[in-house]
C-alpha cells in the first residue's frame, strides 16, 4: 500500500458536516484510498456504486426517507463513479442537509458531467480533492529517493498508474488494458461522443504532437473533422483526465505568442499505449518530448497536492524563441527548461530576460529534477 498525498487533508475533513468529493481518472486508486480511510474510522459503512443500474436509479430522484431507508445504521456512505447517477448534486445536498452525522464521500472520474450536477447544489457544503496516477513524491516516501530516481527510464515509458508500478514485467499488457477500459467507459459510451473512431484519431494525433503546439484547425484537417468538434472533443478528454493544457505566456513582448497551447497527458504510459511504443528511451525519438511531459504532469501533481496556488504556461514568440514552462505566482516568475542530457548548454532568450528581468531561471535535468517534484 503506497500512501497517498492527500489521505491525511482527507481525514481532517471527515465529519466536518460537508460532503467529500474525490475526483481522478478511473484506476488512480480512488476506490482503494476512500476504502482505506473509511475502514480506519471504525464505523458501519455503507459502499454504493454508479456502476450499478439499481443504485443509479435508488439516487437518481430520491427523498430523504429513501435516502435513509437505503443506507440503513451507515455512518459513512461512499457513493462510486458519482458521475454516472443523475441529479447526483441534489442528493448529496439532501444527504448532507438531512444527515448531518452521516458523512457522505464521492467519488468521480468524470469531472465534466459530476462538476454539472454539483457546483450549483453543493455550494458551501463540499470539500473537493483530485487524486492522480502516483506522484513522484508518493513514491520517493515510499521506497526512497535513489530507488524511485533509477526507474525514471521505466516511468518515462510506462507511466506511475498503481496497477504498472504493481506489476512488474507485464506494464504492457495492463497499459492497454487500461487504456482500451478506461476510453470506453468514461469516453466512447458518453453521449456527446458521436464518432468513437473520431475521438481515437484526435487522441492519436495529439500523442504524436507531444509538447508541440496544438492547432484545432491542423488537427482537424488530419482527422477529417472541423475545428469546433476537434475543440469539443479536446474539452471532453481534458474533462476526463486524459489530457491537460498549457497556454501560451504573453505580458510585454509584442511578438509573444497569446493565444496559443500545448496538450500534455496526465500520464506518460497512456499517451504511449495510444501510439503503441513501449520502446526504452535510449531507441526512441521522442525522449524529450515524454521527459517534458513527464516533467509537467508530476509537477500539476505536486502543486495540486502542496496546495502551492498559481498559473502554468509556456513562453514562445513568432520567431520561435521558447522556453519550455513558467510559473507565475504573487507576481514572481520563475522559468524553467527541460533538457534529458545534462550536458546541453542552455541560454534562455534575451528577448524573454530583458522584458522579465526579475524572473528565476533554472534548467532541470536527471541529475537535479527531484528538486523540481519535491517541496
């Protein structure tokens, strides 16, 4: 049992008399944590799942009577894949309003329909938290730096979800087991998806385009599809926890890129299982595309974690000066360069040091990115 990051914010907020709502991809651990923390508090649970027609329909409409009468002598109910259970806002806010010493705690792999039924519902009675593939930190804590630094190459390749890291020598066969499951559950069945084949070529096109800029209108002259249903889909995967955006940094230079992104995934090992390359590093192409992705993603995770609040970006010009990621924080800067080779030479843009003169300037590399993951 590798211990997550938030378990312990998580259970200063248990019997707090707000609802717990823990969204993720689907196989993140979601399941695993909420069991682990509900079992430690000792008393009568009650386990409904999403998943299942009959409690899709017992929560859909309900009244606190059915309510009570569904959980029975339960302290705690922990509702699964919430997302799938319509009007789910309203009966939570019905449980949390007629149930105040039960505490109610939902899961969710799907923020782009359970963020629709709660945000208006749930106002001033929920506590959010957002559980990912493992993070870095997660597993330095757990069996040390030196160890977790030597499998970088595997984690470059095959991504942290707990099943890989759980099953050494078959990351392969789980990856795209997992990816194939996890597409067509929360994806492909959803009802504003039309064109499953559609959605796996925008998905493939975007893994090939890893830490390239993102055009909507050149992706979809690749797919055969026009750029407003390219855009939906884009939202829909980042809505899942497929992939994320990183928008283009503009403040004082004219020449500064201000409407552009970069398309990133939550976790290497299903961007590679999209493309089917499981290669090692030292064979492939894209080293340094799947080292700044992995850069990237363990440092959302680490700042959502940590809590350390600010805005993300990337830096570039039309005459295609760059830097490849900046933080922005109480009107600090910092900028940061991602090189696999330690021995590259880096020199950031004059145009970007003399229009941003206060910014720090560090360039992470395997021998110094645990400083770059780890507060």
């Amino acid at each position: 049992m590798i211990n997550r990051a938030i378990e312990t914010e998580i259970k200063a907020r248990v019997f707090k008399g707000k609802a717990i709502l823990i969204f993720g991809p689907r196989q993140v651990g979601k399941t695993t944590l909420v069991k682990k923390i509900a079992t430690e508090v000792g008393l009568p649970i009650s386990w409904l799942s999403g998943d299942e027609p009959d409690v899709r329909l017992a929560l859909g409409n309900t009244t606190s009577t059915q309510f009570k009468n569904l959980i029975g002598q339960a302290k705690i109910v922990v509702i699964d894949e919430a997302q799938r259970i319509e009007n789910i806002g309203l009966t939570l806010k019905l449980a949390v309003d007629n149930f105040p010493e039960v505490q109610i705690i939902a899961t969710g792999s799907s923020a782009f329909e359970l963020a629709n039924k709660l945000n208006e519902p749930l106002t001033g009675r929920k506590y959010e938290f957002y559980l990912y593939p493992l993070s870095f930190g997660e597993l330095v804590h757990h069996q040390g730096l030196l160890t977790e630094k030597r499998l970088l190459e595997s984690r470059l390749v095959y991504g942290t979800y707990p099943e890989i890291i759980n099953q050494v020598g078959n990351e392969r066969e789980v990856l795209i087991l997992l990816t194939d499951s996890y597409l067509h559950k929360d994806l492909f069945l959803y009802e504003g998806i039309k064109r499953s084949s559609l959605l796996s070529k925008i998905l493939t096109a975007l893994a090939l385009q890893l830490g390239s800029e993102v055009s909507y209108n050149e992706i979809g002259q690749l797919v055969g599809a026009d750029k407003n249903t390219v855009e939906k889909y884009i939202d829909l995967l980042e809505q899942a926890f497929v992939i994320f955006r990183l928008n283009a940094f503009s403040r004082n230079v004219r020449n500064e890129l201000k409407k552009s992104r970069k398309i990133y995934f939550y976790d290497n090992g299903v961007r590679n299982a999209i493309i089917n390359n499981f290669k090692s590093i030292g064979l492939r192409t894209d080293a340094g595309e799947l080292w700044e992705n992995y850069l990237i993603a363990e440092r959302m995770k680490m700042l959502k974690y940590t809590q350390m609040y600010g805005s993300r970006f990337f830096w570039r010009t039309t005459q295609q000066q760059e830097i490849d990621y900046l933080e922005e924080r109480d009107g600090s800067i910092e900028a940061f360069e991602f090189k696999w080779n330690p021995q590259t030479k880096v020199k950031f843009p004059k145009t970007f040091t003399d229009a941003y003169a206060d910014s720090s300037l560090k360039v992470i590399h395997p021998l110094n990115y645990e400083e770059f993951l780890m507060i």
